[in-house]
C-alpha cells in the first residue's frame, strides 16, 4: 500500500532517508519528525524522506497519515501483513530514489544538520559513510559514545582495495558498528548495494540483510568515509524491566552468534584468516559482556555447552571460558544481578581449572629468585595439572640456573629501564609468546611487569597479580584495570594459592 499520491520529483535526490517501522508509533514520531526536518533544511529535492509500515497494530499507521497532512512529501508504504524484519529493511531500500540511503531504526532520530554533515562527505567522493551515534536512555537522555574503532583516532577515509584491506579493517574493528550492523549510523550507495540482492536474498530471515549486504559491498575497492561527529541518537535496550529477561537475552545473543558464524563461513569460508578477523570483532562488540551474560541466562548446562564453541568462534578463549564457567560454579546459590569480569566479583577462578586448557602461561617474577621461589607452589601445580602447558619464567638473570625443564627469559630490570631497544625486545618477547595465563608473583607490584602484562593482554591472556598490602593508591588504581583477576593480598603466597585453589603450599628451595 502506498499512502496518499506522493509528489513526482523530476531530479533523482542525492539521498533517501528511510525508516522500517512496526508497533512503535511514538518513538517512530520523534524519528519521522527529525528526519523531516532535515530534508526541509536542505535544497529541495536534495533528499527524500519515506517509512515503510510493517503492518503495525497499534496507532503507526494513523500517526504517519496525520504526519503526511503536513508534509506531503513524506512516502509512506505499509506491508499488507507483517513480515520479516529483513524484507521491510530490503522495501527501503528498493522503494528509496536516492543515489545513496540512510535507514534509521525506529527508535532513533537524526541529530540537527546530519544529513548536510554527511553529504559534504558524498560530494568528496565517499561510496558508503559510517557516523557516530550518541547512546541514550528511554527518553533519549545522552548516556554514552561508544567507539566503533580501537585506533583512538582512526582514518577518516579508508581505502578498500581487496583482501588485505578488508582484513586490516576487520582487525580494527572494536564493534559491529564498524561493519554496518548498526543500521543507523550506515549511509551507502543504493544501486551497488543491491547489487548484492541474489546474495542478500540468503540472509534473509537471519535479521542481518544490512550486514550482508554491506559485507558484499565492501569485498569491491570502497572508498569508506569515517565521520567522527555524533550524527544520530539511539535509545538502548532496557533488559532488566522485562520478568524474562534472562530469556530474551539467551535467544537473543545465541541468535547473533550463530548468525554471525553463519555469515563468516559463506562469506568467509575459503579465507581462515580473514574468517577469524571478521569472528572476533563480535566478541570485541561485547568485550566482556557476552560471556558471563551468557553463562548467567543459560537456563541449564546444555544451553550453556550449546552456545560455548560459538563464543570460542568469536574470539573468547577456552581458558576465558573456563573462567567463566568455573566462577559461576561458585556463584551458583548467589550470583549476581549482572555479573560480570569485574575483579571484585570473580577474584577466586580457580587457576588450576584454567591451567588444564591454557597451552601458554607466562610467570612474571622480575624481583629476583625469592619472589620466584615463594611462588614455588604455583609453578609445582601449573605443572601437574597440564605436564604438556608450555610455561615460560619471566625472571632476573640471577634465577635462571635454578629453573631447570621450564623456559627460561631473563629480564634485566636495570637495562630494561635505560635501554629503549632492551625494553622493546622484552616486551615483544611477551607478546611473541602470545600466553593464555599470566601470572605476576612480584610483591612489589613494579612498572615493569605491568608493562609486560599490557603487552600479553593483547593477545587475550588472563592476567592475575599477587598485590603488596599498603601500596601507594596512586600506583595501584591505574594499574590494576589491566589485571582480568586480582589476587587478594592478605596472607601472602599461602593465601594466594588457596584462593587459586591450587594443591601444594610455597616451598623454598
């Protein structure tokens, strides 16, 4: 159905502003009316706006029709009867004139002089842009701007040329925004998109055409614009005002894993690395909510196992899930209400349980044999629950004869803090080593190892440390976020182990 006789324009507009809508008519208000304005602040017949009504029940239909009284250049098309998500994104798309199209999610609104910011990009010579969006609450109260990069100052053009390009982007993706899955802050061009149709067609039903569809635009040389400035507000999902939220969070995010596994083996399939590169960014979009999350939601241990070789596709670690998993075991008569890798709330993982499923473990003991040797314990125990773990001492030169059947890397505290070069080396040294499991049995807590546990984190280890009572706050707080667990500090080495839950007790040599 098509709504009123919608005005011919006689030039193609340079953009097409859309909305896919169903059973939000007051939020869909406040998104139709800013877009609205936005097309009347530019030159006429620069944009369009249009809403594709899925068959809504409640008072969307009526809304839109009093909103075309006032605006007749407003296109209006309702499904005869609800379908798909994904088809009502694809009328948008086909029903739009534009050379270019933005789709806006129902619930959101452009931000005053979007659509110009966006368009001075298209003149340049952009084929797709990306915009920030600024988070919001129900009442669209600004809460965050999460970034869609894990440069802090990413390009602001990107050139995509080919495979290589592509994975380079892929890897500096910190969300799936960075990819389109975010639909409001996508901007590309309409007829190379749905170049794509025939492939599109196999996504649908998934809810992701928009991923698809721009996965396959972006495999042709794009020229890709950036746009740092927030040019949309989206209101945030609201999980805990619903009795079943645990529910619609399992389904939900179970469904995005393994869509996401689904598209990365079509798209993806005859490519291992850039099958992995793409992967990860979903587990980088969650960072660390996605997998306590779903451990919690699991309404048993089937669920649980079902959904465990998804989150391993997305780039979590079998050692992070067996952290995961082996702290709600202990939380299991009181969790939390969102639990998450919060040091305070999970400090008791149990390293002998991680250790059985880490291939690489790094021990940090800069501050000579007795640190070492006081950890004893920990390394006795390493070493019997995975005789096969690859376990390389990071320690002072002094200790390195006294390390017999371990890999030994001596680490000279006085050179690493004068000698630059020293320092780089040591620290892709660490990195080289890509642990799974670090472990800093250093008392005094120095710069040094910190920076080394920087330099292992990033290839996704789990960090502990074994604090010093009394330490300065001043060092201690900017330091200890780089740590995934804290080990409580009071009783020393004995109580570190027991809180590991690792057999044995420190043995001085």
């Amino acid at each position: 159905m098509n709504l009123r006789g919608n005005l011919t324009m006689t030039t193609r507009p340079k953009i097409s502003l859309c909305i896919p809508t169903y059973n939000r008519a007051v939020f869909c208000r406040g998104a139709l009316e800013s877009g609205l304005r936005e097309v009347a602040a530019l030159p006429p017949g620069t944009a369009e706006m249009l809403v594709c009504d899925n068959a809504s029940a409640d008072q969307t239909w009526t809304m839109i029709s009093e909103l075309q009284v006032a605006h007749p250049g407003l296109r209006a098309f309702r499904n005869e009867k609800t379908v798909v998500f994904d088809r009502n994104y694809m009328r948008c798309v086909e029903e739009a004139r534009g050379e270019f199209v933005w789709i806006m999610g129902d619930d959101d609104v452009w931000m005053p002089g979007s659509v110009a910011r966006v368009l001075r990009e298209l003149e340049a010579g952009a084929d797709a842009c990306l915009c920030q969006a600024e988070a919001c609450d129900a009442g669209l109260n600004p809460v965050i701007v999460l970034p869609w990069y894990l440069d802090t100052d990413p390009p602001k053009v990107w050139h995509l040329e080919g495979r290589d390009d592509l994975m380079c982007y892929f890897d500096g993706c910190a969300r799936n925004a960075g990819i389109f899955a975010f639909i409001s802050v996508a901007i590309f061009h309409r007829e190379r998109f749905l170049a794509n149709r025939e492939s599109i067609e196999r996504s649908l039903k998934t809810g992701y055409p928009h991923l698809w569809g721009m996965l396959e635009f972006l495999r042709q040389p794009t020229r890709l614009h950036y746009i740092a400035e927030v040019l949309v507000r989206n209101r945030i999902s609201d999980w805990h005002v619903d009795s079943n939220a645990n529910r619609n969070l399992y389904a939900t995010w179970r469904h995005e894993l393994v869509t996401w596994a689904q598209i990365a083996d079509t798209l993806f399939g005859d490519d291992p690395e850039l099958h992995r590169s793409f992967s990860r960014i979903l587990g980088r979009n969650h960072h660390n909510t996605i997998l306590p999350g779903m451990r919690n939601c699991a309404a048993n241990e089937a669920e649980w196992q079902d959904v465990v070789p998804f989150l391993v596709r997305a780039g979590f670690s079998t050692v992070q899930v067996a952290a995961v998993d082996f702290a709600f075991r202990q939380l299991q008569n009181d969790r939390l209400p969102m639990p998450s890798l919060d040091p305070g709330s999970l400090c008791l993982a149990d390293l002998g349980l991680l250790a059985r499923g880490a291939q690489r473990v790094a021990i940090l003991a800069l501050e000579g044999v007795v640190s070492l040797l006081d950890g004893s314990g920990v390394l006795t125990a390493l070493r019997k629950v995975n005789p096969a773990a690859r376990i390389r001492i990071f320690c002072s030169p002094d200790g390195t004869q006294t390390l017999e059947g371990f890999e030994v890397q001596p680490v000279d505290l006085e050179r690493y803090r004068t000698d630059e070069v020293y320092r780089g080396a040591s620290l892709r040294a660490v990195s080289d080593f890509a642990p799974e499991l670090v472990l800093n049995l250093d008392p005094g807590r120095g710069i040094e190892a910190d920076e080394l546990v920087d330099a292992s984190l990033s290839t996704g280890a789990l960090a502990f440390a074994s604090l010093e009572p009394g330490q300065a706050d001043a060092l201690t707080r900017p330091l200890d976020g780089r740590y995934t667990r804290l080990i409580p500090p009071q009783g020393g080495p004995d109580a570190m182990l027991e809180a590991l839950g690792l057999e044995g007790r420190p043995v001085r040599l």
